[in-house]
C-alpha cells in the first residue's frame, strides 16, 4: 500500500531558505532555472556486463548494466525479444535506502526508464528473435543508485540508455532449432535514443535537473521523455502538488529542446 | 472505433455510498470498467510510528481482481499496482484537507472489478467520490479521464481494444475550479502539438465528469421533503 513519505529531513527553516531563493528566480548552486548541471557519461566500466554506463549528475551517481540472455517470448508477442528495467536504491547511497525488496520509488523510477526506451522503440525487438513462439533474446536492464544527490530518475534514463548504446553481443545463428554463438559481437538494434528530463515546481517557479535540497521543498516533478524525432515518448508526474494545464505544456515544450542538446551530447560520447 | 466522436466520453455510471460497512464509497462504471472504491478514516494509525505530527498519513491501494482481466491475473501486487497506487494516491492527496487530521490515517482502497483501459482514472474518479461520501473535507473533487492517439488522430477515452492498438495513451486527474493537474502519465508517441491537444480534450472530459460526480452526490444526500414539509418551507418563504 502506497502512504504518504515521512517528512523531509531538512530543518524547516533551511526548507524556507531554499524555497525563497528559488521562488526569487536563483538556485542554491547558482545555477539559472533551465540549466542542467554538468553530465559526465562513462561508457563499459563494467566488462563482464553485455554494456554499462556511469553517469554523473552533479554529485548523483548512477550505474546501469545491461545483460543479455536467452528466454521464452510472452505470448502475445512471439516474435519479439523482452526488455525488463529494474532500479536498486543501494543502501550505501543514502542514509535511508533500506535493502529489501523495492520500495514504490524505486519500482516508479525503473517503470519510467522502461517506459521511455520501450514506447520510444528504442531496441529493435523484433531483431532480438531466435525462434519464433519460443526463444529470444532477454535484454535485462539494472540500474544501479550509488549516490543520491536528487534527479534520479533523468541520471538512471540516461545510465541505461548508455549502457544499451555500450552493449555488445555474441553473433549468433540459429541451426537446426539450436542457438549457435560465433566469435564476432554485434552490437544492440538501436533505433532511438530517448532522454528524459525532469522539471520540479517550487511556490510557482520551475526548476530543471533539481539536486536533493530542491526535492525536498518541491511540490511536484514531471518527468518528460523524447525521442530523436522530437517525439515525445513518456512523462510521469509525482508528488503532492498540482500542475495547471499551462505549466504542463510550458514544461514539455522546454524539455523537448533540453532533451535534443543533451541528445547531442550523449551521441558526441557515443560515436 | 465503437461509434463514437473523437472527444466523446464512453458511458459512466456513478453511485455514491455502496457498501455499508465503510465510512464511505462510490462504485462507477466507465465504459466497461466496473470499479468500487472505499475510505476508512480517519482513524487512529497503526502501526503508530508511521503517524505524522501535523497531518493524516493517506495510505492507497489500487488493486485488479484476478478475473478482471482476460487473462487470469495473479492476486499478489503487481509493480504496475504498485506504481498506480502511488500515482493515485499522489492525486488525491492534494484535494485532502489532511491537515485537520494529525495523527491519523486515511485509507483508500480501489478494487477493480472489471478492467476496460483507463481503470486508474476510473479509480481516481470513484476514489474522490468515496472521500467525500465519507465526510472527509475536501479542497475539490477531482476527475480522471484519458486521452490517447489512435491511426493518428487524438482521441478521448480509450477503450480496451483501441487502447491496445492505440499509439499513446495520456492519463489524467484535474480539479476544475482550482485547475490544477495531480495525475500526468503518458506512453507511446505524441508530437508536442498532439500533446497539448490531447492534454485539452483531457481536461475538458475531467469537467464534464466532474459535474457528473456532483449529480451523484445530490442524488445520494438529497434531501427528500415530504407533503407537510414542503408546506411549511412554502410558507417560511411566502
């Protein structure tokens, strides 16, 4: 059952202080209200996994490892292979994470990572059939919180996108109803790179890329997910605030343009 | 795809204090989805740790029955009911007035009986109906609908089998008289302009249903005069 969270450990009057300097139009770290702090991807620092990605988000960091392996497709879709997210908030990151299984905010952030690469058709799932109705191929997507300085969600989606851009897997060919590996690796069908970015709302002002502080005083986030196309593939709202319609559409129209230059930028790394 | 306009709402039935045992609860039917929804509280919370000092804990379970469904559903929790119960109770929670409430738990439980694309909003519908049948103060009654993108063209209110081979689905929950948007998913393919679109005709389907909760409400707590008293009333304002 979903409760309302404890409140934030902030002493109140640093909430207030942090609030006012936000509601003047200013951050707590200088930055301006559209500007994204400075996104450092590192791409297969995990050599056993199929592809990984360190992302650092200011201070956030956030690891994503990516295996692939052989399954049963489900059964309305045959011929396709399975993508599965899944999101850990590792104890060491921060003094509340608790082991155990995973808690609403873990299961919302890893459901909006999944939602982003699968609505987007950011993997060619087809390419990922062995035979149809009976293998194919597993793409597991973990991510990994290791240090948590707010903006989970924005660092995770792009660890993973990351760590797929990184994968590599065995060529492989089907003989006689086995799997059959060669010595080659190929690398993931990509098709799309989705980005999300997240915009919190403090008093009336909105922030984007908020850090820990700026989570505690918000009143509710929105998390918009693009594609290439400028498409816009996924959005998720939390929190106990309210967004009128205008703020939404205000919101969408600047992640869309934040979402194609750090595009950009993950791509520059890419290739 | 079943005869309607493009911004045309399925059909919806709503009825107010269903069960008896509950301190309040609505039933709706929206299309073929067939929902209940209860409140207990506010009551004392337990285990008490988790109380909070200036407000009521609301706790939310949303939750499809295993025959809900075409196919079986297995009973325990999904993480998909895990998110939406956090997502629901993320857009009630704003029209609560929990304040008045220290110490104290509000739960919210919403079963789905029958599933028929856009049960979370259904559910969010249904939810704030039981909230207030259940004379917890409200700051507003809020509405659920969906838009969505079918062969290219925005639509209302998704049905099932639209929604499956529908190309983006745009949840929503809205309280009218303080415009304010407390539940905003999407998934699957939308340009910005679609967006927008899509976001109005959502909006606009959250106030129709929105006048339709406040019908359901007059018809349970009307107040019925009989012969005598309406003579009397007659006569107080003559």
């Amino acid at each position: 059952m979903s409760a309302t969270h404890q409140p934030s450990p902030l002493a109140k009057l640093e909430q207030k202080t942090i609030y006012e300097i936000i509601v003047k139009g200013k951050r707590i770290d200088d930055r301006g209200p559209s500007d994204y702090r400075q996104l450092t991807l590192t791409l297969g620092t995990v050599e056993k996994a199929n592809g990984s990605a360190q992302v650092y988000l200011g201070k956030t960091k956030v690891l994503a490892g990516v295996k692939v392996q052989t399954g049963t497709p489900f059964p309305d879709t045959p011929n396709e292979g399975i993508l599965t997210v899944n999101a850990e908030f590792v104890p060491l990151a921060y003094p509340t994470f608790e082991t155990g299984p995973p808690d609403e905010n873990s299961i919302e952030l890893a459901r909006v990572v999944d939602r982003g690469i699968r609505e987007s058709k950011a993997i060619d799932l087809q390419k990922l059939c062995i035979d149809p109705g009976k293998k194919v191929f597993v793409v597991f997507v973990d991510v990994y919180i290791l240090d948590h300085d707010g903006n989970l969600i924005d660092a995770a989606g792009m660890a993973a996108l990351g760590a797929l851009v990184n994968a590599k897997m065995q060529e492989w060919e089907l003989k006689g109803g086995e799997v059959r590996y060669k010595d080659s690796k190929i690398p993931l069908p990509m098709l799309n790179y989705p980005v999300p970015i997240t915009t919190v709302k403090v008093g009336n002002s909105l922030i984007v890329d908020p850090c820990l502080e700026e989570e505690q005083v918000m009143s509710c986030r929105l998390t918009v997910t693009t594609g290439k196309d400028d498409d816009v593939c996924a959005m998720q709202k939390g929190g106990l605030g309210t967004f009128t319609p205008e703020e939404i559409k205000q919101i969408v129209s600047s992640s869309i343009q934040k979402s194609r230059d750090l595009r950009t930028k993950i791509g520059s790394k890419v290739n | 795809m079943d005869g309607r306009r493009l911004d045309e709402l399925r059909p919806l039935k709503l009825e107010v204090g269903v069960l008896d045992k509950a301190d309040g609860s609505a039933y709706i039917e929206h299309g073929r989805n067939k929902i209940l929804a209860a409140v207990f509280g506010p009551r004392e919370a337990h285990p008490k740790h988790i109380a909070l000092a200036d407000r009521a804990v609301v706790r939310c379970r949303y939750h499809m029955a295993p025959f809900s469904t075409d196919e079986r559903k297995s009973p325990a929790p999904s993480r998909r009911e895990q998110e939406l119960s956090k997502v629901i109770r993320e857009s009630l929670e704003p029209s609560i007035m929990s304040e008045y409430y220290p110490r104290s738990t509000i739960d919210l439980f919403i079963e789905v009986l029958q599933a028929d694309a856009g049960t979370r909003c259904a559910g969010i519908t249904s939810a704030s109906l039981a909230l207030a049948d259940a004379g917890i103060p409200l700051r507003e009654l809020v509405a659920g609908c969906a838009a969505g993108k079918i062969d290219g063209r925005v639509v209302l209110d998704l049905s099932d089998i639209e929604d499956k081979k529908g190309d983006a689905d745009l949840p929503i929950a809205y309280m009218p008289k303080s415009n304010a948007i407390g539940l905003l998913q999407m998934d699957g393919s939308l340009t910005e302009d679609e967006l927008k679109q899509a976001l109005d005709m959502g909006v606009g389907a959250c106030r129709t249903i929105y006048e339709m909760q406040k019908d359901a409400l007059r018809r349970k707590y009307h107040v019925e005069h009989d012969e005598a008293e309406k003579e009397e009333i007659a006569e107080v304002k003559a």
